[in-house]
C-alpha cells in the first residue's frame, strides 16, 4: 500500500478563476448576434447612416450643381475594367460618354450610352474645397471624373441635369436625420408623460391614454398635412426642417409614452422598487436610478423601430410638396419630381430614392426586431 | 349587450366632438383669418368687395370674436344646418363639394377592407399550417416587404409599369364617358377596370399585417389540447382546422380593424393624390395649399369621423362575435 503523502497546495498554485461579470450590454449583443437578419441589417443601417455623415465626401458633385447640357442623362453606371484593341483587359475605372439625338418628333434631345467613349474616373479624385459636414475643411472627393467639364452621371441626371447620386447621397442625409431627430423628440416627450402616468397612475394616467388613443385613432397624413400647411411659407430651410420634426413628433410621441407606460406599470410594483421606497429613496431616484435602466433597452429597441415610421412620413409629406421644400434634398422632395407618368417613362432612375427608403425601412424593422427579441430577458 | 353598445356611443360622441375641435385648430391654424384671405384674393381678382356681405360674413363665422364663439358657431352650422361654411376657392359651399368625393373615398376603402380580408385570411391559414414551408417563407417575406414600400411609392411603380407593358396610364376612377353617368352594369365595370389599381395599393401593407397576426394566433390556437382531441375523434383535417382553431383566431383579426382603418384614410390620401383619384384625398391637399381652411377643416374632420364610425363598428362586430368582450367589465 503506498504513502499516500498529503500536499496542501500551495496558496499561489491556485489557479484564480477571475469572476466575469457580462454587463447587460454583453448579455443583449450575444444574444443580438444570433439573430442573422438583424445583424446584416444592422450593418446596413450603419453603412446608411455613414453615408449620412460623410455625404460630401462621398457625393461627387454639389447636389444643387446642374447642367442643362445634359437633362434627363440616363445613368452611366461604372466600368472598372477597360477593353483595349487587341481584347486585353486592364484596370482602368471609367464611365462611357454620351451621345446625344434630337428625337424630331418629341422635340426634345435624347441620349444615348456611347461605348466608345471613355471618361477616366479617378478615385480619391480632388476637387474644389468644402467643409466635411461642416466643419472639417477638404478638398479631395471619394469619386471623381479627372476631365473638368466631362460628364458624370452614375445614377443618372434629372429635370435640370443635376446629379442623381450626389442628390440621393445628400437627402440621405436628411431623411435620416430628421427619423432621428423626430424619434428623440418624441422619446423625450413619450419617457415624460408614459413616465408620469404610469409611476404616478390615478387621473393623470387615464387622462393620458384617453388623449393617446385618440390621437392613434386619428388619420395621421391628414392630421400631418393640415399642421404642415400652416406652416408659414417664408420660413427657412432650418425653420421648415425644425417645423416638421416637431409635427411628426407630435404623434409619434404617443406610440413610446404607451409603452414606458406599460413598463413603468409592470415594474412599480416589483419588490426592489418597493425596497427602494422603503429605503426612502425619493421619486427621481427611484425612476432614474432603479426603474429606467431596467427597461432602457426595451424602449430603446421601441425607438428603433419608431424611426421607419418618422422616415416614411417625411417621405410622404415631402412627396405631397407640403413638407420640406426645394432647396432641401430628401427622399421625399427627389420623389416629388418622379410624380407624373411622363417624367417616369423618360427617366425612371428617378425612383431610386423609393428603393432606397424600402431598404433602409426594411433594414431598420430587422434591426429593431432583433434588438427587442434581444432586449428581452425573458425571450429563448 | 346593450349597455356596451351605449357606453361606447357615448365614447364615440366624445371622440367626434374631440375630433371637431381638432380640426377647427387647424382651420385656425394658419396666420390670417379666413375673411382677410378672402377679402385678399377678391381684390387680386379684381372684384369689387361688398362691404355688406364682408359684414354678413363677419357675423355668421364670428370673427374677431373668442375662438371658442368661434367654434360655437362653426359647429352649430354643422350640426343643425349641416353647413360646413364656404369655400372659397371654389366659391361654393363646402357640402356641394365634398359628399361625392367622400363617397368615393368610402367605396375605395371598403373595398380594400375587402380585398384585405380575402387575400390575408387564406394565405395566413395556409402559411400556420404549413409553417416553414416555402409558402410560409414567401408569405413572411411578402409581408415584410409589403410593410416597407410606402404607399405611394408602389403606386408609382404600378404606374410605371403598367405604362412600360401595357402602355397605358392608370389613374382616375372612371372613363370620361361614365364620368357623370348613373351607376349601370357599364359603370361598374368601368369602375372596377379603374379601381383595382387603388385597391390593390390600399390592401398591401394591410394584408401583410394582417396575415403576420392571423398566422402567430392560429400558431398559438394549433397547439392546444383542443385541436388533438378534435383529430383524435377522426375529424379531417379540413374540418379540425377549419371549424375550431380558425374561428377562434379570426377573433382578435375583427378588432384591428379598429387601427388598420386609421393608416388606411391615412393612405388612402396620398395614393389619390399620386393616381389622381376624384377621391377626398387630392381635394384636401388642393385646399391645405391653397389655404382653403373650411373645406380642408371639414374633410379632416369627416376623415377623422369615418375612422371613428369605422372603429365603433369593428368594436360592435367583436362584442357580437365573442362575448367575453361584450360581459367583460369594459
């Protein structure tokens, strides 16, 4: 029988398991990862929204830039290799010229993609100086043509020959941030008044879903048109753009105030909020301390999937030409010019901005979905 | 059954007199009051203004005088007179303007509601039943799509291609011929050849909420004891499904009526305007730009009106069809 010689181990040879602690934050995003879709929207949603910011970089023309040279110029897409004579191909990023035809019949000059010409397209290309989002001074575009006065349409041109993809780049700008813009000012004034009614409940709560409800029973694009046509007509672009943030969070404000409503409801009564109150927390400590950032990713996850309905509804006032007005470049007013049948056969590329609003509407309602599956502790 | 109906006439009273005053703040909304405007484009055209008849006119809409004599007085005409006020633009009185185009908006709508519910009821059965079949898949990402194009967009896009195939434009909702005609068998296929268009915009983003609910309630009514034991007893499948789970799930399908009609007047606007519909809907944008306040306050306001009246109807249909409703405490 052998000596079984017992060894305390040594204290340092321990090996010491280091308590991981996953924040909620860790918790939510691996829970976020498994879902797919969400992810890929996600990254959809970033890449739209960084378009956004560096939108003069990317665009390669001012959106305001027009050239009645070329009106109506169909969309030049981009070649990156070129064809020599002998068949060989080499790395040469170009856009075909065009060849214009008076149709006689029609009166008016059409035009054609002519294969023959090549207009070099340099990347990085420089230009003239701007300020990035307004601030950083730069003089070098992501895309560029290298001859002055060649012409570059990617995406096409429009009525007055400007540039389809600059003015999409820039509205983009726009329809994004007024969706942001409009969901904050809701957040802000839903987080309140939900808030209120459902700590406090009693006649302020009942008063404050009498008022949701109706106004979600009302039909908003009137409602909406009739706010936004008393908005005078000599305001600027800044004043209009404030204008109808504010009108589309007017409504939008009653979605969010039900459902910090319903979480405040549900969470008054659970015992550490009771055991705050009997610590003699006060009011504000209790709701901003304990409550809200239990449910902060829920209403964050509810925000998301506000903002689809904000983009959509600039898009659709604008549309109607009683939202944001020409100078500025969204979605919505680049719609406008898509409106009769006429422009619509002889430039359809002006739908574009369309596809671009069901793609980012898409993307965000993945996005949200999954966020809110994710938010909730009690989902899988 | 009859105590729910009154409580909730008397809400819906409520609401229209809510929704009255809502419009009337938007009739008041721009600067200016209606009569300065009026005066103001009389003297651009020219006329002579009568004095008397500024006077007469002061005195029947109240101006100058408290908003809330104001509204009085709008109100009463609407109630007792049924005197909407006149529009000016038009020159005429705002009733000779609006019933007609009303009721077209109402035959569009219904007939979405319609469509809607014929299209999204067998498809969402078919895709509970068949879950993660390729109909279901087609079927969830129809409807997501479906969701995400706006409503006008897709009106474009039909109207394009129906102009790049067919080569014809749609729009409008009847031949010239049968523009002023009495409703005859010609008429109605007129219509129909017209409506479909509208209609099948409309329905969209509808039918694909709809058939997203129906399929996750039926999901939910399949797995119960109750469907097995149907099965059990050697009822067909058809008739298992068919009798019990579905009619259990097409229960809470009555009650978005209540908010799917909302979107639809909603929707309904900006489709007319993009299809040039002699519906409400471009007549209302004509008089919000041109600042035509009565005639834009009354077509919110029966705008709003129909969805209400809408609503109380779904609410009425549900407390018929499913009496935990109709007994339970509100």
């Amino acid at each position: 029988m052998a000596v079984q010689t017992l060894t305390r181990p040594a204290v340092d040879t321990v090996p010491v398991v280091r308590a991981k602690r996953e924040s909620q934050f860790d918790l939510m995003w691996r829970r976020f990862r498994q879902h797919r879709l969400a992810l890929v929207s996600l990254w959809i949603v970033v890449a739209f929204y960084l378009v956004a910011i560096f939108a003069e970089f990317l665009a390669p023309t001012d959106p305001g830039a027009y050239s009645a040279r070329y009106t109506y110029a169909p969309p030049q897409g981009i070649q990156l290799f070129s064809t020599g004579e002998d068949g060989s191909w080499r790395l040469a990023p170009h856009v075909n010229g065009y060849a214009s035809e008076i149709d006689r019949k029609a009166m008016r000059r059409t035009f054609v993609i002519d294969p023959e010409v090549e207009i070099p397209v340099q990347f990085l290309a420089p230009s003239e100086p701007y300020l990035l989002a307004g601030v950083i001074p730069m003089s070098v575009k992501f895309i560029g043509v290298t001859e002055a006065r060649a012409p570059f349409y990617i995406l096409g041109a429009d009525r007055l020959g400007r540039d389809l993809l600059s003015r999409l780049i820039h509205g983009t700008r726009i329809s994004l941030s007024i969706g942001l813009a409009g969901v904050t000012l809701s957040l802000f004034f839903g987080i309140i008044i939900g808030g209120f009614a459902g700590y406090y409940g009693g006649w302020f709560d009942s008063a404050v879903m009498r008022v949701v409800e109706f106004i979600r029973s009302m039909p908003t694009i009137p409602l909406w048109l009739g706010l936004a046509a008393a908005m005078p007509k000599d305001w600027s672009a800044l004043q209009t753009y404030f204008a109808i943030t504010i009108i589309l969070s007017l409504i939008g404000w009653t979605e969010l105030a039900r459902v910090v409503r319903g979480r405040f409801l549900s969470l008054r009564t659970e015992d550490f909020v009771t055991a705050a109150q009997l610590d003699g927390a006060s009011d504000w400590r209790i709701i901003t301390r304990h409550m809200v950032p239990s449910f902060m990713s829920h209403i964050i996850a509810a925000a998301t999937l506000a903002i689809p309905g904000m983009i959509l509804a600039e898009t659709a006032l604008s549309f109607l030409g009683l939202g944001l007005q020409a100078p500025i470049v969204s979605w919505g007013t680049l719609l406008q010019d898509a409106q009769n049948i006429r422009t619509l056969a002889t430039a359809p590329w002006l739908l574009t901005p369309g596809l671009c609003v069901v793609v980012v509407i898409l993307a965000m309602n993945f996005f949200g979905d999954g966020l809110r599956d994710a938010a909730d502790p009690h989902g899988r | 059954m009859l105590g729910f109906i009154g409580r909730r006439l008397i809400a819906m009273v409520l609401t229209m007199w809510a929704v009255s005053f809502v419009a009337f703040a938007i009739i008041q909304l721009p600067p200016g009051d209606y009569l300065t405007t009026y005066m103001a484009t009389l003297a651009a055209n020219g006329d002579r203004v009568d004095p008397a008849t500024i006077e007469a006119l002061r005195q029947q809409y109240g101006f100058g005088e408290p908003y809330i004599v104001q509204y009085w007085k709008w109100i009463s005409g609407i109630v007792l007179r049924g005197d909407f006020g006149q529009s000016f633009e038009w020159k005429a009185p705002v009733t000779s303007l609006i019933w007609g185009r009303l009721g077209n908006s109402i035959l569009l709508e219904g007939l979405a509601v319609i469509v809607m519910w014929l299209v999204a009821v067998p498809i969402g059965i078919y895709a509970a039943v068949r879950k993660y079949s390729l109909g279901d898949y087609l079927a969830t990402i129809g409807g997501f799509i479906g969701l995400a194009i706006p409503n006008f967009f897709f009106a474009l896009i039909l109207m394009y291609l129906s102009f790049i195939w067919f080569g014809e434009t749609i729009g409008g909702l009847f031949s010239p011929q049968y523009e002023a005609a009495r409703w005859s068998p010609g008429r109605v296929w007129d219509f129909l050849s017209h409506a479909w268009a509208p209609v099948l915009v409309l329905s969209m983003a509808g039918t694909a909420e709809l058939i997203r609910i129906l399929r996750a309630n039926l999901l939910d009514e399949l797995k119960k004891p109750y469907v097995t034991t149907a099965r059990a007893k050697g009822l067909s499948e058809f008739r298992t499904i068919l009798k019990y789970p579905v009619r259990v799930a097409l229960n809470p399908l009555i009650s978005t009526i209540g908010w799917l009609l909302p979107a639809l007047v909603s929707s309904s606007v900006i489709v007319s305007v993009v299809l040039n519909l002699p519906t409400a809907g471009p007549l209302l944008l004509r008089s919000l730009t041109s600042q035509d306040m009565f005639l834009a306050g009354a077509i919110i306001m029966l705008l709003g009106m129909l969805t209400v009246i809408g609503t109380l109807v779904s609410d009425l249909l549900l407390a018929w069809i499913d009496p935990r409703i109709r007994y339970g405490s509100k």
